[in-house]
C-alpha cells in the first residue's frame, strides 16, 4: 500500500525531484532522468541504464562513479520515452559512445532501440545488451527472450567496471553481454503492490499463498504453493537455479556471487534467515560464494517477495576477467563497494529547462482543421477516462495492468499539447504532431511510443496548409499502421493493438477508394476495427508482456488492441459532428 503521495500522476516526477535533492553529492537532474553530477575521464563510454520507476535503486540509485553515468526513469513501471533517454544519454556522453542496458521489456527495447538509432544518426556510437536473468520468463534456449530483473545489477556492474578500465564500446559490450550469460534470477512474491493513488493492488496473491516466479510488474507466474519455511524457499530459490548453470561452467570450484534481493516489503531480517541456508546449500554444491548480497537491487514498489540471482564469475580454475571487474570499487546513492578516490564536482549548463518550442502558423484553413484535430483529442481523453479501469483489468490479467494509465497520460498530455498548438495558431499538421510527441514522451511504454508513430503518421499528411482530403487521411493512417509494424515487429496475428489497426487501415483506404466521404469511411473502418479487437480474445499472445503468459490471456482481448478500437470508433462520432474535415478529393 502507497500512502503518501501529492497527485498520483506527479508521483514519479517529484520522487526523482526528492531524489535528485537528497544525492546531490551523486547526481544531477536531467530531463529524462539523472546523469552523475561528478566529472568522467574525457573518452570514457557512458553506461546508460534505465527503465520504469518504483523499482528503486534500479535505476537512479545506481548512477555514481564505478557504476552508470546516467539513468533514464520512466513512470512507475513504464519504460521511459524515446526522448527521455536520448536526453539523459546526450548528458551521460563524455565523448566514447554510450552503452545501454536495461530489463529486456517491450516498451524498453521500443524505446531505447529508438533513442540509439537517433543517437547513431547523431554520430554517437551506441550499443546495447539487454538484461535477460529471469529463468521463469522463456526456456533456457530462448534465453534472448527472458525478462530482467536483479541481475541488471552485475550487468550494469560489468558494463561499467569495463568502462573505468578505458575499455572501447566494443569490449564493454562483449564483457557485459558475457555477465549477462552468466546471470541468472529466480523470483517468488507473497503480495502484490499498489501504485499511488490505485485504490486496488495491481495484482494479487492470496493470503498464504506464494506465488512462484512472479514478475516485477505483476507478471503472472508458472506455480501458487502455500508459502513455504524460510529453509524450504531457500531450497526452491537454489535448486532452480543450480539446475540452469550456464555453458561453461563446472559447478564444482565454481566461484558465484549470490544476490538475495527483496522486491519492496520483505523485512531484511526475514532475508537473512533465508540467506542462511541458501549460503549453506551453494557451498555444499562445491561452489565457491564471493561476495554475498543481500538487500534490495530492484524492487517491485511495496510488493512482498525475493529473488536469488546467481552470478557465475568463474568456472573451476578459469582465470577469470568478470572476477577481476567485480573487485572495482562503487560509489553511488544506493550501491557501495569498496573505496572510491574523491571526485571532482562537474559544472554543467542547466539542463533542466526545456525549450519551449516554436509554432510556425497554419493557415486560416488548417488553423480551422486543426479545432477538428483537437477536439478528436479531447475525444480520446475522454474514451480512456471512461475505460481507464476496464483497460487496467484487461492488462492485468497477463499484462502488467497498466495500460488504462499509459494512455491516460499520453491521451491527456496530447490535449494540453494540442491545445497550446491551437492557442499559438499551427496548423492542424503540427497540432497533431505536437500531440504525438507529447503522447509518446509522458506516456512511455509500448503503446506510448507506438501512439507517438500512429499520430506523427498522420500528421505528416495533413500539413499546415489548406485542408487535407479523405485520401490524404486515409494514406496517413496507412503510413502510421506501417509504423507500427516496422517499429514493433509485430503481425497480424501476433495479439496486439497491429490485430485492429491494420483492418482500421485496409478498410478506410479501401472505403475511400470506393468513394466514400471520411465520416463514412471512418465508421465503417472503426467497425471493423471494433470487430477485430474483439476476436483477438481467441489469440494466443506471441508479443509484448503477455507473451510469456500467452494461455492465461486466451478468452480475453488484448488492451491495446480494444483502446484503439474504442478510440477510432468515438473519434469517428467526433467527425461526424464536426463535419470540417473536407469529405473527398473532389468535393
Ligand atoms: N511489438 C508490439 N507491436 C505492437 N503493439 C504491441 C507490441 N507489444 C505490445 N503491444 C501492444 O501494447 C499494449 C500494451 O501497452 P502498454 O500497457 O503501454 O504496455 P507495457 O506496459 O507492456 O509497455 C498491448 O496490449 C499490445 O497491444
Ligand atoms: O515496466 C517497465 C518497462 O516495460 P514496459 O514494457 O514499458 O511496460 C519497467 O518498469 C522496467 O523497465
């Protein structure tokens, strides 16, 4: 349970304000997130993590010398925006390239393969190795598929260990992607967690129930048992673990670091009683323990639970260059080990202030289109507002719940965006792309970054001049589906919000051609839409979150596939009102 909070929306921004004012010693605010308010060798490569918030430390707890020189935080449990970490990771930059690392989620790679690309095309090298530790989340060959969790922290370790040795962005790269192979979590949780200002739990477990291999964001598990001794979870966590040693290494002589990490709300000493016995199960392995963790690396809000890690540093006899990296000393707000030298304060511009940006006018014309414009956006906030609670159940039941908040704060960082787009005269082109960006940035996650690529799409065919015709709508929302596709690979199919967006598409297109007039044309393709995210309830999930607990969602539709129907179908109902989008090419 949450109890302190001001605006539930403001929570997370004024967690990193509290943050960034209480470890002002470590870190400094950036839009985006925190970078280290201490100066880095010229030509070091920045180690950027980052992710959602309520899993603190992860991931601006870790930023500090010996670890990440910048971390990008996202709303509680969604993945920061495409623009957040192109911020934090311009500030992280000292000249060497940036490396990225972060919990293998969708909306994470969406978003930070996005920031990378656009880095790139700035001529900053970047690379990439996603954490993969959680061995309940795909079987061992499809390790690439495997959610992160407490093993971020040696990956993250390793990355930057590398780093402080002047390593090249190549070799942190192969020493992280080796950490990562050697990292491996097991998890079980007692309760669920409440987001602040939530009146219900995200997600449940029984009273003395145990649920095995929860994920950190709710994730359904494989099993429910009765909550075992302490001894007995013990046993569970280690025997699981000890069944998946990676390649290569010999369990006898083996030297491993164990991390026994609490998600929120496990008492410490509760822990140690644990801890007791894992220790004494690894030793009677034969293998070696270095330097035992235990407390909290990545949290799940307030939610009751543990997960081992297992780090293999080394097989029997191997010389090994993981082992010589972990000794590097680590200095950061929630994180120490050994002793780091003084550092020295860095002084850097203020970048906390965004630049407001200008609006080049519309037309009278498009200024008028773009009144349309932001009424369909007043349209979809409130269509969320009114299935916010709906979408949140849906998404729980193999999601993390969070959908109806998403969109809910990207629909309604649209309108201001929107609305101050109207106010300074732009066109209806730039109205709706300023809501885009809006969307994408506030709401992070997946459908946050996939709305961003929807609504930018269309933007760019309505342009600020003269009103667009139903032709030039329809190849606009043509070129968003493909977006959506290129983006996030998914298919038709697949059990995603693409399953209602491109019968969305193919139909107005096909409507228009017929010769339809835009309201028309809308209706029926909102028609179909509405259709085909319903029968995604018979699909089997093969991407995002629910992937890894395709069964439990088959009788139910996907979320983003319904917000989307539900939304295409009211705005076509805002059309129809507003009749002042000209109906086809030659009227
Ligand atoms: N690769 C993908 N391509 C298109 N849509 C996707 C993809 N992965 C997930 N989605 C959509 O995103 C929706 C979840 O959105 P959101 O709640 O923002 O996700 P998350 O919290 O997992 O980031 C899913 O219901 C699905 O429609
Ligand atoms: O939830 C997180 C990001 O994943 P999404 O796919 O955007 O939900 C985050 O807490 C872990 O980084």
């Amino acid at each position: 349970m949450t109890r302190l909070w001001n605006e539930p929306a403001d929570f997370a921004d004024q967690m990193i304000d509290g943050f960034v004012a209480a470890n002002e010693r470590y870190v400094r605010r950036v839009p985006g997130g925190v970078v280290r308010s201490t100066t880095s060798p010229a030509g070091q490569v920045a180690v950027v993590v980052g992710g959602g918030s309520g899993h603190y430390p992860a991931f601006g707890g870790l930023v500090g010398p010996g670890l990440a020189h910048g971390a990008a935080m996202g709303n509680l449990f969604a993945s920061p925006s495409t623009k957040q970490i192109h911020n934090v990771a311009k500030a992280a930059d000292n000249g060497g390239g940036v490396f990225f690392s972060y919990g293998n989620y969708a909306g994470d790679v969406l978003n930070f393969d996005a920031a990378q690309e656009r880095l790139r095309a700035e001529g900053i090298a970047c690379e990439t190795v996603t954490v993969t530790d959680d061995i309940v989340s795909a079987t061992a060959d499809e390790k690439r598929k495997r959610r992160g969790i407490a093993g971020d922290l040696t990956v993250f370790r390793i990355a930057a260990a590398a780093a402080e040795t002047g390593a090249d962005l190549a070799e942190v790269t192969r020493l992280a992607r080796l950490a990562n192979e050697r990292t491996r979590s097991f998890g079980v949780a007692f309760t669920g967690c409440t987001l602040p200002g939530a009146e219900q739990p995200l997600f449940t477990v029984p009273e003395g129930r145990m649920a095995v291999g929860l994920g950190i964001h709710g994730e359904p598990g494989i099993d429910e048992t009765d909550i075992p001794t302490a001894d007995g979870l013990a046993e569970l966590l280690v025997s699981r673990l000890l069944d998946e040693v990676p390649d290569g290494v010999e369990l006898a002589g083996a030297r491993v670091v164990p991390i026994l990490n609490g998600l929120g709300s496990l008492k410490y000493e509760e822990m140690f009683v644990v801890y007791r016995r894992v220790a004494q199960l690894i030793t009677d392995a034969g293998v070696e323990i270095v330097d035992p963790h235990v407390g909290e690396y990545c949290t799940s809000f307030d939610m009751a639970g543990t997960s081992l890690t297992l780090f293999w540093l080394a097989g029997a006899g191997e010389d090994s260059e993981l082992a010589a990296l972990w000794d590097t000393p680590v200095d950061t707000p929630a994180y120490r080990r050994g002793s780091v030298s003084p550092q020295q304060p860095r002084v850097a511009a203020d970048s906390t202030a965004t630049v407001a940006e200008a609006v080049e006018p519309g037309d009278e014309a498009s200024q008028s289109v773009a009144r349309t414009v932001l009424a369909a956006v007043r349209t979809m906030v409130d269509t969320i507002d009114t299935h916010v609670d709906e979408l949140g159940r849906i998404d729980a039941i193999a999601g993390d719940g969070d959908h109806g908040i998403g969109m809910q704060r990207g629909s309604h960082a649209a309108l201001a965006a929107a609305t101050a787009a109207v106010d300074a005269g732009a066109g209806a082109g730039t109205t709706l792309a300023h809501a885009a960006d809006a969307w994408s940035d506030k709401a992070g996650g997946t459908s946050g970054a996939l709305w961003g690529v929807i609504l930018n799409a269309v933007a760019g065919k309505l342009g600020d001049q003269g009103r667009p015709d139903a032709a030039a709508i329809a190849t606009g929302v043509a070129a968003g589906s493909r977006g959506v596709t290129d983006y996030g690979k998914a298919e038709v199919g697949d059990k995603t919000l693409v399953d209602a967006l491109v019968p969305f598409s193919s139909a107005l297109t096909q409507a228009v051609d017929g010769g339809a007039g835009l309201t028309d044309a809308w209706r029926t393709a909102a028609d179909a839409a509405t259709r085909a995210a319903a029968a995604t309830a018979d699909l089997l999930p093969r991407m995002g979150r629910a992937r890894t607990h395709g069964q439990n969602s088959v009788g139910t539709p996907d979320p983003g596939a319904i917000s989307l129907a539900l939304i295409v179908t009211a705005v076509g109902e805002t059309l129809a009102a507003e009749n002042s989008v000209k109906e086809s090419a030659d009227v």
